[in-house]
C-alpha cells in the first residue's frame, strides 16, 4: 500500500502521528546528550556492610612488613597519595595500651591542616558498637531484656511481623540484624537537624520494619534496628540515649570528647569528608543516629580497642561484666552454626587477616572508618580515612596496620582439614542470594547473585552466577575458607526450614535451581542488549529508509512506528541510569523534586512506549505491509521493552516514587 491510496484524512493522521513521535524521539536523544555528559561521582555511602563483603569477596591484601613507626607513615601516605586520599588517623594497640595514635596527611585540603592523633571523624557505624555496650549495662542492670517482644517493649512504635505468634521480634533481633527489617528508606537517610530523637527518626517511615522472612532466620544489614535500641535505652532510663552512652560508656572508656552531634567547643578538630580526590561532602546530620552519628578521633577510638583486648583485666573500666562481652561477640538469635564473621551486638568477626579478629566498621559520605582488635594476638589497630571513593586505600593500610603489629612475622592461618568427600556430595549445588539488604532493589540481587558449590581436590570450588570464583579448604562443621584467611568465611548448614543454605558475611544463600537462575540472568541479559540495541537499530533504518526515497521508494505503512517505538523505549530505559546519578549525586531521593519525578515519569514513559512498541508490532503482523525481514529486529525488542515492563511492574519499579517509598 502506498501513500496515495489512503484517504487524505488519513494520511493527515498518519503524518501527524509521525512527527508526534519524531519529536518524541528527538527530545529523549536531546535529553540523553544532555544527561549523559560527565557526572560528578555520586556520593558514595560505602558503609560496614559493604566493607564487610569486600573483605570476604576477595583474598587478603598481600603487603610488605613495615618495621617502625615512620615505615608505616611512609607507606600509608604513599597510598594516600597515589589513591588521591586526603587523610587518615590510625592508632595502633596492644594490651598495655595505645602504642601510637596520628594521622597521614590532610584533615582539610584547603586549610592544609594535618590529621592528628585528636582530629575527629565520622566513625559512622562504629556507632553500633557503642550503643551494644549501652544496652549490655542496662540488661546486666535488668532494666533492659534482650528476649523481651518489642510490641510490649515499645507498643508506640510500629512494627510489623506476620510471624509475631510463634517468631516475636525482639531487642536481640534488631541488634543483630536478624529482624528481618528493610534497610532505611530513602526519606530516612538524612535529617534537616542534628541530634533527632531515635523516636522521631522511627517515625519518618514505619514501612522500613516490616519482617520480609521468620525473624531469626537468617542475617541482613538494616540500621533501623539500632535506632530501636536508642529508643530502648530511653525507655529504660527516662533520658536521651546520647547522654546515658555520653557518661556510662564512652567517658569510663577515656573518650572525652566524643560526642553524637557537632559541638562548637570542638569545631577546629572535624576533619572535612571527601566524596572524590577533590570533592568535599556536606556534613549531613543522620535520622538514625544511634546507627551512626558518632564524631570521635583515633586516639580516643583506641580506648575502645584496649578494652576489649584487655577485657575488664589490667585494671581497665568495668563497664560490663564478662559474660555480657562474650554475648556482645556471639550471634544468638540464628537457629545455625555461622561463621567466625558472625554478627553479634554491634561487634562482627573478621577473617580477612591471617589471624581472626572482631570489630566494626563504618561509612557516611566522606568518611570510611574501620577497628579491629585480635584476641589471640593481643594487639587491634583503629583506621579512620576522609574519603570514600577509594576501597583500595581501605584495604591495603589496614594490610599495613596487621602487618606493622605482626612486626613482619608469619602469623600462618590455621591448618585446613581433610575434605570429607560425603559432606561435599551433600552441599554439592547451587545457592541463590536471599537476604537484600533493600527490599526494592532484591529482585535485582537474586537475578544476579548466586553461588554453585563444586568438589575441589582441597576442599569445595565456589563459582558466581556471573562469572568468577575462589577454591576454599575446610575448616569442619560444614565451614570453609581461603587458604590464606583466618578463620571460617563460609559454612554451608541448613536453615530453620530444612533447606540447604549458604551464609557468608551478611549474606544469607538458600539451595534454588542453578538452571532457571541461568535461564533468568540469559533472559534479562537477552532482554537488556535487545532494548539496546533498538535505538541504534531504529537509526540504521532510518539511513537505509532514506536512500530508498532517494532512489523513489517510499517506506510501507505503519514501517516507520514499528521501529520508532521501540527505539523510543530504548532511550527511555537509558535515561534512568542517567536520572538516577543525576539524583544520587544531588541527594535529591528524599524529596519530590524536578530529578526524582523525573524518574518516576521515565519509567512509566519506557512503559508506554513498550506497550506501543507491542502494539504496532501486533499491528504490522496483521497488516502485513512491512515485509517479515524488517519487522524481526523491532519485533524483538518490542518484546523484550514489554516484557521488561511487565517485570518491572511485578516489582514495584514502575511508576516509582522513591521520595514515598
């Protein structure tokens, strides 16, 4: 059919349908160039739980010995320098006290002040650990019960637990991350003012506590649950949380001037956050602050390290008993044996040395902060950095730290076991990711995220579903690790249901079929590189479309629509990346602002064009004016937008608002 045999109203129509959707693809093209040019990288909220899996995704880093004080500042300031980080402050302890505390480099580019063994930081999640002491006195007082139901703990707060009759969450839950809370949602990230009452934060957005699985049946990172035990510690004392830990816990512990909000007194000694080499971060106060508001400094961080290398002995300050400091290190609220990187109370194991060791880390924008402390060593260090855009920095000075404390000597990992060939055969499989610290973005995780465990001439072969793996040797009891770490980083058990799992870190894994996880990750992957390709497809139509007029013919009915709407849906889908950094790196996610509705109007735009992607896809198999050849390639990726969409829907990413999520 040409042009000439449809009625001119028709045509009219059509024409005007044409252009409609011509323009429609010249603003997306308009609005990607625009989008798409360098962005600043967004702020990058590395915290505890992402360092943890770091440290266990990889082997330890390997690093020669530095032998003196002045070898350690030299080497940590070449990494510094070379990684673009401004700072650090470290200390380094042993079980007769603080050996050194300083700093390396900058706590302020500009000013060019020095970090010192004084200069304070946001230690982030390292706050966790304080409020764990905190809440350990008042139970060893009995003014507080770890097993007690927060319903009757905490009626005014709400929480919802569909497994309340025979699972109640309780205070013990929420401190190890067992709760089966989401994360905080993006309205909880940060406050207009400092110090919010944990009562308050709690109250921004109750959707953050609701249980996705059994409580206690398995780990995922949710801050939340220790804004809950801020508030606990104020029910149980009638006074804020920050003035009970202020004078039981971190005065006794010799920290006088760390504080959970910014204090004029001590302006001078805050050192400045970096977001990239050059790129200072906003000091934004945290809704969650018994999570991770805590300003202090290494020298005073290395107080905490003594105590707990020393453990009441040697004089230091009684603040619990010893029976409270073996249940803040064990995990109590899992049905299973886990891992030496068990989550306790505000206190995890960490198996990425040589040696095993416990502590916490942290991260807020600008800010990285780790402390370790090795019981069998008797020695733990304290690092602090201003700067989050650097993982490498991370992990190799505290390679240094474990180095300069071990004075060079080999501090071997424990021998590995015989492999028992029967135990292998039995968790011989494939595991898929089942604990996403974000519930919104879990479906993501578990299309992509999985484990197949292998026999292995030493022990069992892991392989990602992605590509990617790592030989570990057994440790017994169904615990496995690298050769070169120190203890156990996986084991391999059943959950509280029967099932085979996996746990590792803060990750939780349960036994799925490895074939429909492939045939998933194919069909997204498939999925992906066809909306993709459609725009690019759309413009080599458009050439070829064009030398055919040139040369008199003109294009069918309905042939230009065909691969106009997909590749408008494939534009549409590479702008949500792009509005999405753009987002992230205005801190624009709490609000309803020009950014985060855009997204929301982005993603039901992929949708609409998907939907007419289909349509003249059904209508040109009907019509048959365009000839099969030419309709195979936008008919696939008509397919794949739409059924894109439809996965998409199913989870809630459609028409998203993240400032109400």
């Amino acid at each position: 059919m040409n042009h000439a045999s449809l009625p001119t109203t028709d045509l009219r129509a059509r024409q005007a349908r044409r252009r409609s959707l011509a323009f429609l693809l010249f603003v997306l093209v308009a609005l990607a160039a625009t989008l798409g040019g360098p962005v600043e990288p967004a702020v990058k909220l590395l915290d505890e739980s992402q360092l943890v899996h770091a440290t266990t995704a990889a082997p330890p880093v390997e690093v020669a010995a530095p032998m003196t004080i002045e070898q350690l500042r030299a080497r940590v300031a070449a990494v510094l320098e070379r990684e673009g980080v401004p700072g650090v402050g470290l200390a380094v302890v042993d079980r007769d006290g603080v050996r050194w505390a300083g700093g390396v480099g900058l706590a302020d580019r500009d000013s060019g002040e020095p970090v010192t063994a004084d200069t304070q930081f946001r230690v982030a999640s390292i706050t966790k650990s304080f409020v764990a002491l905190g809440v350990m006195r008042l139970v060893e007082q009995g003014r507080l019960d770890l097993d007690r139901p927060l319903r009757e703990l905490m009626p005014d707060v709400a929480i919802a637990n569909d497994w309340d009759a025979t699972s109640p969450i309780t205070l013990a839950h929420a401190l190890e991350h067992t709760a089966g809370f989401d994360d905080m949602r993006f309205n909880e990230y940060f406050s207009a003012a400092d110090g919010a009452a944990p009562r308050a934060a709690l109250a921004v957005n109750p959707r953050s506590r609701v249980a996705r699985w059994r409580p206690g049946s398995r780990e995922s990172y949710s801050n939340p649950g220790y804004t809950i035990a801020g508030h606990a510690i104020e029910l149980a004392t009638g006074e804020s949380y920050e003035s009970f830990i202020e004078r039981e816990v971190l005065r006794p512990l010799g920290m006088p001037t760390a504080r959970f909000r910014r204090s004029p007194e001590y302006a001078d000694r805050l050192a400045t956050g970096y977001d990239s080499p050059d790129q200072p971060a906003l000091f934004r106060p945290i809704w969650h602050a018994p999570a991770g508001a805590l300003l202090a400094s290494p020298r005073e961080l290395a107080e905490l390290v003594h105590f707990w290398l020393r453990r009441g002995d040697r004089g230091g300050p009684a603040l619990v008993g010893p029976e409270a400091l073996a249940r803040i290190e064990r995990t109590e609220t899992l049905p299973y044996l886990g891992p030496d990187t068990n989550y306790g109370l505000g206190n995890y194991g960490d198996v990425s040395h040589s040696a095993r060791s416990r502590g916490h880390d942290g991260g807020l924008p600008g800010f990285l902060s780790a402390y370790r402390y090795f019981p069998e060593l008797g020695v733990g260090y304290v690092m602090l950095l201003n700067s989050t855009h650097s993982l490498r920095a991370y992990l190799e000075i505290r390679a240094l730290l474990f180095a300069y404390l071990t004075g060079g000597r080999a501090v071997p990992p424990p021998p590995p076991r015989d492999p028992d060939p029967a135990e292998v055969a039995a968790i011989t499989g494939y595991y898929g990711y089942e604990s996403p610290r974000m519930q919104l973005f879990g479906f993501i995780e578990r299309a992509m995220v999985g484990i197949s465990v292998r026999p292995d001439p030493g022990g069992i072969a892991l392989e990602m579903l992605t590509g990617g793996g790592a030989a570990l040797v057994p440790t017994g009891d169904g615990g496995y690790r690298h050769w070169r770490e120190g203890g156990t980083s996986v084991r391999l058990t059943r959950g509280d249901d029967g099932r085979r799992i996996l746990v590792g870190g803060l990750t939780y894994f349960e036994e799925h079929s490895y074939a429909w996880a492939k045939t998933r990750l194919f069909a997204l992957t498939a999925a992906l590189l066809l909306i993709q390709l459609a725009p690019a497809w759309a413009l080599l139509w458009a050439l070829l479309a064009g030398i055919r007029r040139v040369r008199g013919r003109s294009i069918a009915a309905g042939e230009f629509a065909l691969h106009a709407w997909p590749a408008a849906a494939g534009l549409a889908w590479a702008l949500l990346p792009l509005l999405f950094m753009h987002m992230a790196r205005a801190e624009a996610y709490t609000t309803a602002n020009p950014l985060s509705i855009a997204l929301c109007a982005c993603t039901l735009l992929f949708a609409a064009c998907s939907a007419a992607a289909v349509a003249e896809v059904v209508h040109a198999s009907v019509a048959r004016t365009v000839p099969l050849s030419l309709r195979l390639v936008p008919t696939a990726a008509a397919l794949a937008s739409f059924g894109m969409t439809l996965y998409l829907l199913f989870h809630g990413m459609i028409g998203l608002r993240v400032w109400a999520w």
